[in-house]
C-alpha cells in the first residue's frame, strides 16, 4: 500500500496540480533574473551554478517550503476533515504506516519539484553561460562530453543537497500537520517557523540549523566542512523527528 | 462458543467511568444487540475492540486473540463502523472502497461485492461528500461490510437511513450470519430496531451490564420482577428506570 495507496488518496486534492506549478513557479525565477539582468551576473568568475543559486536559490526556497508545508497539511486534512483517519485506524495497518507513506509520497513531489528547479539550472547555465569565454567553459572547458558530464555532476551534487536539506522539513510538516485536526493551525504554525528561519542570522551554527532554515543552504561555495556539518545536522533532525512522530503516535493511541 | 469475551471491562476518563466491569459474552455466527441509552458506553467498548482507546482495566478476546498483542491481528478479522461515517470526501464511493480493499490485501472484485450489498452501485462514481447522510451511512456499511470478514462491529448503522433504508440494512444485517457465516454486534438506542434482528441482546445502562441474553430470558426477568413484559420497549425503560433509581439512591 504505502506510497501508491497515499498516492490514490490525493486525487482531487489540488496537491498534484499545486506541485506542478510550484515547481514551475520556482524554477522561473533564475531565467526570469537572468533575462532581466544577465549582465550583472555573466561576468562573474566563478561556477555558473554557484552565481545562479547564491542569486536565486533562497527565494526558490523559500517557495519549496511553502509548497512542502501547505501540502503536507493539505494530505493530513484529507484524513480529518470527513474522519477517514478513524476508518484507517481500524483497519490492519499501523498508523505509522500512514506517516511513514505520506513522508515518501511528499518526498517524491518534492523530488519532482527540485527535478524542474534543476532543468532551469541547465537551461540557464547553457544559454547565458555556455556562450564562448564564458563562465561554464571558465569552470569546465570547452563544451564537450566530458566537460558536460562534470557539470551534471556538479548538479546532481547540488540537487542532493539541496534534498537532504528539505527532508527535515517535510518530516516537521507532517508532524505538526498530524498532530492538529484543524488544518489552519499546522499551516499557521508552519508559515511562523517559515518566516522565523528568514531571520536566523547564518553565522551561529546552532541556529541556522533549525529544520526550516536549512533548505536555504547550498553546496555551492561553502567550504566542504560546513557543507558536511549541515547534512550532518539535517540526518540528525531527520531521524529525531521521525522517533518524535512515532512517540507521538503511541502517546496519542494510549491516551485516545 | 463465544467470538468475543470481556473480562471485567473498565473505561474511565478522568474520573468519568464510561464502562463498568462489563462482561460480555457474544456467540459465534449471531447477531448480537448492544443496547442502552445515549452515553451508555456502547461506543466505548466497541472501541476498546478495535483498539481505538485502551481499557483502563480488565480485557478482552475477540476469536481467541488478546489486545493489545494481537490487535494487527484482531483488525484483520474484524469489518467495523463506529459512530459516524468515515471517508476520503475527496474520491468517489469505489474509490473509498478501493482504499480499504488495498489496506486488507482483498481481490479487486471484493468492492463490487461491497457497493452491491449495500445498494450503492449506482451512485460508485460520485464523491462521498456529495452523498446524502443514507449514502453516507451506507458507504461506512459498505467498508466494514468488504471482503465479507468473520466478525462485524457496527455502532449504530441505521442512524440517518429513511424508513425504507433502515428496513433494508436491518434485513442485510440478519441474514449476514446466514449468508457469509459472520458474527454480528450491532448497537442501538432503540430496542424495536434490536428485536427485529438481534439473537441475543446485551443491556448496558450507565457503564454496567444490566442484563445479557436472549430476548426470551429477557421477557422472564422482566415477569419475574413485576415489568412489563409484553412489550419489550417498556421492559427495557423499566430496567433503565430501575437502574437510575438504584444509581440515585446509592448517591
């Protein structure tokens, strides 16, 4: 059941469409930057990725998280809202079953999403930077096969990053979403923590890893040390919040 | 044999006691009435045995199975419909069906079956949450009625049918044990509705068991105390009646 089961679930929900646009939405943002302002980031010497995401990549984000919450509480209101949630819990399948699909379906939108984000990378990279003596052929020669494929390479690494910096969130979301029945007060919740995470200044550690401001690290530019304490950091947040949701869950069936 | 045994079954929430030392005894292949006023408990120890709320004390068998060991175990047997209808508003009827069919690991065929028992077919491509109250009703009945399972735990099933759909689900309801060799434990308010399909009843007025066993023993105890007994709607206020009084008295 799990994943193809919560998949079913959704169905005219908006949830599909809304990721869609979402994805697309976030992935218009650096070809609209650089169609407007090209000149200004063309002659940087430095990776294309690197000028492309350090421009663009907190508003997309930003927009990441947005669409990650309000889908999260949209796939627990699913179960609240006519009570289908107590169907389920008489049926053979653990609630935990439940969470544990719901976090693999969102994953996988997710995935979509970055999937979109990343095509406008390469999009962007080839048409502004891949001209002649530009910034792609700075960084990874002439285009050719090879140079090609370490570019790929270097994006696959920014995509699963930038991933590995969404699960805590996803994780988070669900929780706060399966905890509340009214489907205002996790969304409320989430858009706080949201806004909350814009204002942690990025230089104390222990702050800028607070779930919901680490989507807005990158890999690019930031020295391979850091970039390994922050996955370190969003595995460990990853797995917490997990055992969390299931605490939760055997806390809320013995006090039902 | 009994399917399902309670053993000095207790529920209390925050010094509120909603089931007091029930012990029932329900027979396999019978459709069994639980009956007793609004707040009586019936819903509490029908959750207790689906495992929706823990008992505070004493516990229970469901076909030799114990909870809360055996409670992935239990649910698998048991086809459930507690309180008010539950469902995705957002899928048709079949579609609901198809979520729950995949849940039991059922055949594809099994949510046909279901929506013709419950004469539902008509309506399978129209969301739940356009579906009057009776339809409503009949889609939990149709949920718990899937894949045909040996025990049935239905809470009040005919609530919001019309005349016309309450003699239909009543009539479903007694001829299960019949047709697909099922147990049956069905609540209600209503003792008309319970004598009309029940073989044995159980009484439950306040949290405790006033009387557990066939219509007929239930008609003797009622002669047997002075209580009307021709008319089993007023044996059964006379037991309530008397149950209050003694409750007051105590206080």
């Amino acid at each position: 059941m799990n994943i193809s089961g919560e998949y079913k679930k959704i169905k005219r929900t908006g949830i599909l469409p809304g990721v869609f646009a979402g994805g697309i939405l976030a992935a218009s943002i650096p070809i609209l930057e650089l169609a407007v302002r090209s000149e200004q980031y063309t002659g940087l010497v430095q990776s294309p990725l690197q000028t492309i995401l350090e421009a663009d990549w907190q508003m997309m984000a930003m927009l990441n998280m947005l669409l990650v919450i309000t889908a999260s509480c949209m796939l627990y209101h699913t179960e609240y809202a006519d009570h289908a949630i107590q169907r389920i819990t008489t049926l053979p399948i653990r609630e935990e079953a439940v969470f544990i699909g719901k976090f693999l379906l969102m994953t996988g939108l997710s995935i979509a999403a970055l999937v979109m984000e990343m095509l406008s990378l390469i999009f962007c990279t080839l048409h502004w930077f891949g001209g002649e003596g530009g910034a792609y052929e700075t960084c990874y020669g002439e285009i050719s096969a090879g140079a090609y494929l370490e570019f790929i390479k270097d994006l696959a690494a920014d995509f699963a990053y930038c991933l590995g910096m969404l699960i805590p969130v996803i994780l988070l979301s669900l929780l706060i979403a399966s905890a509340w029945k009214n489907m205002w007060i996790a969304l409320g919740i989430d858009v706080v923590c949201v806004f909350m995470a814009t204002i942690i200044p990025e230089r104390y550690f222990a702050l800028s890893i607070f779930p919901f401001a680490l989507p807005f690290r990158i890999l690019e530019g930031v020295s391979a040390d850091r970039a390994v304490d922050y996955l370190i950091a969003a595995a460990a947040e990853a797995m917490i919040i997990g055992a969390a949701e299931m605490i939760f869950m055997k806390v809320r069936r013995a006090l039902a | 044999m009994n399917i399902i045994e309670t053993s000095n079954l207790t529920k209390t929430y925050a010094g509120f006691t909603a089931v007091s030392g029930v012990n029932l005894h329900i027979p396999r292949g019978t459709v069994y009435g639980f009956l007793g006023p609004n707040g009586a408990g019936k819903s509490t120890t029908m959750k207790m045995f689906l495992g929706l709320t823990k008992p505070t004390k004493g516990d229970f068998v469901i076909d030799g199975k114990k909870f809360p060991q055996d409670r992935i175990r239990i649910l698998k047997e048991v086809g459930s419909f507690i309180e008010a209808p539950a469902f995705y508003g957002n899928l048709t009827g079949e579609e609901n069906l198809d979520i729950v069919r995949r849940i039991i690991g059922l055949p594809k065929s099994s949510v046909d079956d279901a929506l013709e028992l419950v004469g539902l077919t008509q309506w399978r491509k129209r969301l739940a949450r356009k579906y009057s109250l009776g339809m409503k009703q009949r889609l939990g009945l149709a949920s718990a009625l899937i894949g045909r399972p040996p025990i049935l735990i239905l809470d009040e099933p005919t609530n919001g049918l019309d005349p016309v759909g309450i003699h239909e689900i009543r009539s479903l309801i007694r001829s299960l044990p019949e047709k697909f060799n099922c147990t049956v434990l069905v609540s209600s308010h209503l003792l008309p509705e319970i004598e009309l399909m029940a073989d044995n009843i159980g009484i439950l007025n306040h949290g405790r068991l006033l009387f557990e066993g066939t219509l007929e023993e239930l008609r003797r105890r009622a002669q047997a105390k002075g209580f009307p007994a021709e008319n089993l709607e007023e044996t059964f206020l006379a037991l309530i009646e008397e149950d209050n009084m003694q409750r007051n008295h105590i206080r």
